[in-house]
C-alpha cells in the first residue's frame, strides 16, 4: 500500500513483491483515512506527512512486515513501536544529498544575493535603472558559514561553500572545524540547518539563538520546519536581529508563518529540496527495493533501528 504517488520505476519494483495499490488521493491522507487504507497490508510505503506508528500498524493487522518512509528523515515514524511488533523500519538515506546541498545553497545565495527581491522587481514592472547602489547584497568570500548538523548532506554544503571561498564552522562533535553551538552562532555569516527533528532539536533556533547571532548574518533550513521556532524568527527579523532567512521547511508545513510572506529579507520554497526527477525517483526505488527484500525475507539496503 502506497500513500501517494510514486515513480513508475519504483512501482514496477513493488510489483514484483505482490499487488500494488497506490492512493488515488493526491494529498495527504487524514489518519483515519489512512488507517482504513493500509487494512490488510504487508508493506506500507509511506511519505514524510504520513504519522506511521503503532496505530498504523494495529490498522494493518498481523501482516504488516516492514514500513518503507520515502525521506531520510523518519521524525514522523515511530519506529520503537513498529519494532516493539516485528516490523522493520526503512528510510532513504543517501540519495538525496546532493540535491538538497545544491537547493540549500542555492537558497543561501538567493538570501544573500536579494535575487528573489530582484526578480519580484521586474515581475512587477518597476522601473529601475542600474547604479552602485542597487539592490546590493551579500559576497562569500572570507565569510564563515556554521554548518548545524555535520551529516552526509552538512558536509555536503560544506563541500560546496569551500569552492566559494567561504570558511567552515560546524557543531559535529569531532574535526576540523568542529566549535560549540553558541560558538557557532556567535561567529557565522550564514547559520545553514542540516540535522534531524527531535525532541532536542525542536525549537534549536529559538528567539535565544536569533539574538546570538550576528545582525548580519543569514539563517537557512532545509532540514525539517519545526527546528526553527517560526514567530521568533519574524520578531527577530523584524527587530533586526538578523539579516535574512531561506526556508524550504516550514513549522506548520504547508503553512507558513504569514509575517514571513511578505519580506524581502526572506526566501521561501515549498519542500524542494530533493525534488529533481534522479532524485526522488532514486528515493521510491529504494523504497521499494526494501521493501521487495524485507518481503522476500531478507535484510532491507536501510533499515532505521530502534
């Protein structure tokens, strides 16, 4: 059973593990509707908006065997439940880095380059002229970017940053460049967000680590939403308390906090971080090719343990 739509690729796979049913509904599912969808299920191929945790699988009954979550992330899963009653856990880790350390960074030079300011401009039909002045932004060189989260897709921006000139700070717990969160804060030009929703990481950037940072400075999130504690970041911007800000991830996704909308100090993307065509058809495959090996008795490529 699957959520939402996915790739033919990834489909074709699924079928050669049993019957496919993919939902008709092209949105999220309500619990209950989900619930009522997954009934009889072996396997559950579900997205980031889906809850998927022991409700889900009671829903499902006795033949649910493994639970294939098209993200990296797995915060909407719970997975000791599933686990505490004999279904694996898989997630899509891997395939997606690179596209979201291109969208991220392509985020932090459209925050620190005003190119949607720009643009918004001339779709407006405003008249302008060039001058010395205009619309200035930002440059790279010799500025320190604070990677928060020094996973595959934190190095991956870091990789990226480095070809710009730009110097590395992260908050990994090792390396080079490895300095304290309230180091990290205090000292970057651009604060980039790269690690998983917790419990811990709720609210990291919270009305506290706004003010630590520099007036100058610029935060991205293409991570999860919620993160970044969203009205504190409107008061601090509003204050100017910081310079700007890029969000693919919203707190209350598809919502977005309304005081944000309308600032040209800030970029806004609907979730595109993995959204090319290789890459979130690599994610369904996956997906399903865990699927097909957990059904066909064999350890799943990536299984998320408890």
């Amino acid at each position: 059973m699957v959520t939402r739509w996915i790739p033919d690729d990834a489909v074709k796979l699924l079928a050669e593990a049993g019957d496919v049913v993919v939902s008709p509904a092209d949105r999220p599912l309500a619990p209950d509707e989900l619930h009522e969808f997954v009934s009889g299920a072996s396997a559950v191929v579900g997205m980031l908006h889906d809850r998927l945790d022991g409700a889900l699988a009671d829903a499902a009954g006795p033949g649910l065997k493994v639970v294939a979550n098209v993200a990296v992330g797995y915060d909407n899963v719970d997975v000791p439940a599933l686990a505490a009653r004999g279904i694996v856990v898989t997630n899509t880790p891997g395939v997606l880095t690179d596209a979201t350390a291109d969208l991220a960074f392509g985020l932090l030079l459209a925050v620190t380059r005003r190119l949607g300011e720009g643009e918004r401009l001339l779709r407006s039909r405003t008249p302008w002229s060039f001058h010395l002045g205009f619309l200035l932004g930002s440059g790279l060189q010799g500025k320190t970017l604070g990677i928060v989260g020094y996973g595959q897709i934190g190095r991956a921006v870091a990789k990226r940053a480095e070809a710009f000139g730009m110097e590395i700070v992260h908050s990994g717990r090792s390396g080079r460049g490895s300095v304290s969160f309230e180091e990290l804060l205090a000292r970057s030009d651009v604060v980039s967000l790269h690690c998983p929703l917790t419990p811990e990481t709720r609210h990291l950037i919270d009305a506290a680590a706004l003010r630590a940072m520099k007036p100058s400075a610029y935060l991205v999130n293409t991570t999860r939403g919620p993160v970044v504690d969203e009205a504190a970041l409107a008061d601090a911007l509003e204050a100017g308390e910081i310079a700007g800000a890029a969000l693919d991830v919203f707190e209350k996704e598809p919502e977005v906090e309304p005081r944000l909308l309308g600032r040209d100090d800030v970029v806004l993307s609907p979730h595109l971080g993995s959204a090319t065509i290789e890459t979130r058809t690599g994610m369904a495959v996956l997906a399903a090719r865990n699927v097909v090996e957990v059904l066909g008795g064999r350890a799943p490529l990536t299984e998320v343990k408890p």
